[in-house]
C-alpha cells in the first residue's frame, strides 16, 4: 500500500519474502518532500536506496499512486546524482505516470533544464516524440508510396511508347505485304489475260483446223498454218513458262522478304525501298510480257500470212499434222494443268497472306486492349498518387498544427517566466521596504529615547540650571524659564532673586525636538503637507554645525529609491525635518551623532540594494548563459533539446 492507502507493486522480487519495513521505508521515501526538496541529501537518499535494495526491494519497480516511480522523483526534484544512480540501476527512461508523463517531461516543465539534457543522452524522450515520429513514418510512407507509384506510371509509359513503336512496325509491314499483294494480283490477272489470249488463240486455230478440213484444197495452207500455230504454241508455252518462273521467283522473293521482315525489323525503310525497286522489276516485267504480246500479234499476222501461202501444203501433210496436232492438244492439256496448278498455288499463297494479315489485325487488337489496360492502370495510378497528394498535405496540415501548439508553449513558458521575474522583483522589494521600515522604525525609538533621556537629565538638574541662570528681575522674585520640544517639558519654581534675561540660554537649544506621533502625521500622507525647515530667522544666533555630505547633499534620496511604502516615505520626511530644525537649533554634538546614525542608515540600505541588484545581475547573466548554451547545442544534435515544448503541469 501507497501513503496514501492505494496498492503499489510489490518492490520485492518473486520468491523474496517482504520485510514489514519495506512498505513503509518506500512510503516514507515518496512522501518525504522535505528530503527531496534539501540540497545536500544525495547522499542520504542513495543511502535509503541501498538499505531498500538490501531489504529485497526494486527499486525500478515501485511506483507512488500517480504511477511516479523513483525516476520522475528524481526529475521533479532535481536531484542529478539519483537520477543518475537510478538509471545506472536499470530504470526505465521513458516510464509514463497515469498522466502519460515521462520523466523528461517533468524535468522540462519545472525547468531543470540541465537534468533534462542528462535525461535525452540516457535517452529520455518527451510523450509527443512518439506522435512526431509517427507522423514522420506516415510521411516517409506516403512518400516511398509517391515514388512507387511515379515508377509504375513510368514504367507504364515506356511500355505504352513500345506498344505504340511496335504497332508503328507492324503497320508499316501490313502496307509492305499489301503492296506486294497487291503487285502479286496484278501479275496474275496479267497471266489471265494472256493465258485468256492464248485461249482465243487456240479457239482461232481450231476455227480454222475445221475450216481446213472443209477446204481440203487448202490443206497445204491449213498445214503451213498449223505449223505456224504450232510454232505459236511453242512459242506461247514458252513465254508461259517464263511467266510460271517469274512468278515462282517472284513467289521466292516474296518469302524471302516476308523472312527478312520477320528478321530485320529494324531496316523496315530499306525493305520499303526494295519493295519498290521489286515494284518497279514488276512494272519492267510487264512492259516485257506487253512487248512479248505484241510480238506474238505479230508473228501471228505473218503466221496468218505464211498459212495462206501453205495451204497448198496443208492436204498434203493433213495426216502427218493430225497427230502433231493431237501431240499439240496434249501439250496444251498439260500446259493448262501447270497453269491451273500454279493458280491454286498462287490462291494458297494469297489464303496464306490474308491469313497473317488477320494474326496481324488480331495482334494490333491485342496490343490496342493492353494500351487500354495500360490506361486504365495509368488512370489508377493517378487517382491513387492524388490520394496520396491529399494524406500528404493532411499530415503536413497536422504537421504545422503541432508546431503551431509549440509556438503557443513556448509562448506560454516566456509569459512565465517574464511573471516569474516580476514575482522576484516584487518579492525584494518587498523584502527591501520591510528592511527599510524596520530600521527607520528603531531610529525613531532612538530618537525618541534620546529625547527622553535629555528631558530626565534636565529635570534632575534644574537646580544647577538654576543658579547657574538666575538675574534679580522687576518684581524681587527669581523665575526659572523651561520648556519641553513636546510642551510637556517641566518648569521650575521661581526662586527669589533670580530674574531670566534674553542672554540666558533657552532649553529648545539643548532638547532634541519630539517626533510627531501617528495620530498627528494624518496630513502628511498626501505629500501635500510634508514639513519643510523654515527660514532661518533676522537677527537670531544659529550654530554653524558641518554635517556628512552624503546626508546634507543628496537630502535622503537613496533611501527614497529603494521603496514606495507612503509610511516609510512619512517617516523620511519628519527625520528630514526634525534633522534641519535641529540643524537650527539644537546641541551640534547630538545633531552630529544622529547624522551620523541617518548616514549609516543610508548607506547600510544602499549595500542592501546594490547587493540586490547584484543578485539580480548574476541570475540575469545565468539566464543568458543557459539560453546561449542551449544556442549552442541545438545545432548539433540530431534531435535538439524541447523541455517544454509537450510538457502539462503534473497532478501530483
């Protein structure tokens, strides 16, 4: 149990047996403020610390009803030697109390700012640390997801410029093969055609076998015809077969291109080139074939020519040439089959190309869908990093709200600390004007002691005064004159034969004068009826008496500095006016006596308030010299110093 009747851990480890003294030895070490408060107790407390840890106590492990264990005992009170025996001892530097206060905090909140540095090199830290550093790791977070998400997006557009190059490469090769598909139709629909001729051609000579056979007369010039026809034949298929070779060539050189296409990507503007030379081979080729027609239109004409003159042969080689001719129509058979053949094979190779042409079209449909999916995640990417924008700025809100808080602390501690200085000064002021009242108050007694002791010694020795002064007067009788400052001064009794004259000398010459009681002084409070030393008199004798010059010169003004009580001001003012009145008119020796006295007091609280002000000038320079070393050492850590930055009063 606490001291104040709340459960505390047991401060004896497991398997120890707890002495009865040990509760209460704790008790008494968190509950004696007095110990704690001393300055010379280091010892003593490490003392308890050892006679606790030799009773089986932790020492790291008790802790007081407001969970305060030793640690923020020894931060709250200062006490450096404990709070570093304890730590040595294994205690916990950041231990939180119920008010989630660490011993750091409570060092910076009561100003114990060297014990707050020790505390950080242990490694103390302040309660909001944690909150920073938090906040920190949420920006490192939203900063690493920042570049992750700058990285995919530029990932994803160098992936979306090679999509893009690549399609460019495709494209270029689709116009490649539909020109030379489209070169490849032409040449076949020119063999059509001349393959078409060849047909009329062969329907002519048909037209005119059947004619022959009619005009047997004519059979030498049907024969001379057939053998021109033949010679046609002959000469037809053999321009089909460098047809059927051009176009296997150009068949070859197709796949060759197709292949080096496949394989050098790169030179796709050289290929185009070679294309177009292969165009224009193509064209060469076609103007040939044109030129071959019109050769064979002629040969024709000059074999229609040469079948008019052997028609008289014709009869007679009619039998001879009907087997040539049946040799001939077999030929032509074959060679329609080879033309036939070579035309399914050229539909096969054009199947073949439109079918790349449609891989190729679902290719470039592919790449447009992995474009679109790259857009989608580009657009993900987006709205994630604009998620990102908005928690970053919301931490960096929260970020300049926190040092907003400290601004307002660090304000707040200034306020405190300029109402703390006040405190001070009043407090000596304070102290100064009770010094002050209480010195002016025993030189009053003095004073009026004085004046008493003056009034006994002339009432026992009137009689000597007497006989000393005595002149006959008028009237045959003696008066002796008295008076008293106060006008309660005793008289003596006339005497015969005595008379007073005006050279006899007056007793307002050897009593100090009375000050004037509370009752009487009411007037003077306001300032406005402070009594002043009259003028001297004409024709009155006044004694020449040198006073100090610090009391005649500065006319009492160092005390008047040193308080604004109006009572203690009252009681300058009537010893200033008593001292110049007595200056006038009383004793010099006693005038000089109580000078001396007042100039004592004057400079006995002139020491008080330059020892004053330099008690002031030292906590003044000890202030700017801890504040130009934390200056100092603020730069060169890591993590500068904040003592009370987070820090609440503690509710102990």
């Amino acid at each position: 149990m606490s001291a104040n009747g709340s459960e505390r851990p047991d401060p004896a480890g497991p398997g120890h047996e707890r002495k009865p003294d040990v509760t209460a030895m704790v008790a008494d070490l968190f509950d004696n403020d007095v110990v704690w408060d001393a300055d010379d107790t280091d010892e003593f407390l490490l003392q308890v610390f050892r006679d606790l840890e030799a009773s089986g106590a932790q020492l790291t492990a008790v802790k007081d009803l407001g969970g305060n264990s030793l640690l923020h005992m020894a931060a709250l009170w200062n006490r450096r030697a404990v709070m570093e025996e304890i730590v040595r001892r294994g205690a916990d530097v950041n231990a939180k109390n119920r008010n989630g206060h660490t011993p750091l905090d409570l060092a910076a909140h009561w100003g114990h700012f060297e014990l707050a540095l020790q505390l950080q090199h242990y490694g103390g830290k302040h309660t909001c640390e944690h909150e920073r550093d938090i906040a920190v790791a949420q920006r490192d977070l939203a900063q690493q997801r920042n570049a992750e998400c700058e990285a995919e997006a530029q990932d994803a557009l160098r992936r979306l410029t090679r999509a893009k190059q690549e399609r460019e490469a495709f494209r270029v090769e689709r116009d490649r093969l539909v020109a030379l598909h489209s070169e490849a139709t032409r040449a076949c629909d020119a063999q059509a055609d001349q393959l078409a001729r060849t047909h009329a051609a062969v329907a002519e000579l048909t037209a005119e076998k059947h004619a022959l056979r009619v005009r047997t007369a004519q059979l030498a010039d049907a024969l001379r015809c057939e053998q021109a026809a033949r010679a046609n034949a002959v000469q037809g298929w053999r321009v089909a077969e460098d047809v059927v070779a051009g176009l296997q060539r150009l068949q070859e050189d197709c796949r060759e291109r197709e292949e080096e296409a496949l394989g050098m990507r790169n030179a796709a503007l050289e290929e185009r080139d070679a294309a177009r030379g292969l165009a224009r081979q193509a064209q060469v080729d076609q103007g040939i074939a044109r030129q071959l027609q019109l050769d064979a239109a002629r040969e024709r004409d000059s074999a229609v020519a040469k079948l008019l003159e052997a028609e008289s042969a014709v009869a007679r080689d009619r039998e001879l040439w009907s087997a040539k001719v049946a040799r001939a129509e077999l030929e032509r058979r074959n060679i329609q089959v080879e033309i036939d053949r070579q035309t399914e094979l050229l539909r096969g190779e054009n199947a073949a190309l439109e079918k790349q042409l449609g891989a190729l079209a679902a290719a470039d449909a592919r790449q447009r869908q992995a474009i679109e999916d790259a857009r989608a995640a580009l657009t993900s990417v987006q709205r994630q990093l604009a998620l990102d924008q908005r928690e970053l700025a919301g931490a960096r809100e929260s970020v300049g709200k926190l040092e907003e808080q400290v601004r307002v602390l660090l304000d707040e501690r200034r306020d405190e600390h300029r109402a703390w200085r006040q405190r001070l000064e009043q407090s000596l002021q304070q102290a100064l004007a009770s010094e002050l009242r209480t010195l002016l108050e025993a030189t009053v007694t003095s004073w009026r002691k004085l004046h008493e002791c003056q009034e006994l010694v002339y009432a026992f020795d009137v009689a000597s005064l007497s006989a000393l002064f005595h002149l006959p007067s008028s009237d045959g009788s003696a008066v002796v004159a008295t008076a008293a400052a106060g006008g309660g001064a005793p008289t003596g009794t006339p005497r015969q034969g005595s008379v007073t004259t005006a050279s006899a000398p007056s007793l307002k010459t050897v009593l100090l004068p009375a000050i004037q009681d509370k009752s009487t002084a009411g007037g003077l409070k306001d300032g406005s009826l402070t009594p002043r030393a009259p003028p001297p008199a004409v024709g009155t004798t006044t004694t020449n008496i040198t006073l100090s010059p610090s009391f005649v010169t500065h006319n009492y003004d160092p005390p008047l500095r040193f308080t604004h009580d109006p009572r203690v001001q009252l009681r300058l003012r009537e010893a200033e006016t008593a001292l110049l009145q007595q200056q006038q008119q009383s004793d010099p020796q006693s005038l000089r006596a109580v000078a001396d006295h007042v100039t004592a007091l004057c400079r006995s609280l002139a020491a008080t308030q330059a020892v004053a002000q330099d008690k002031m000038i030292e906590r003044k320079d000890e202030l700017l010299q801890r504040f130009t070393q934390h200056r100092q050492d603020k730069p060169k850590k890591t993590t500068p110093a904040r003592f009370r930055d987070c820090s609440v009063r503690p509710s102990m």
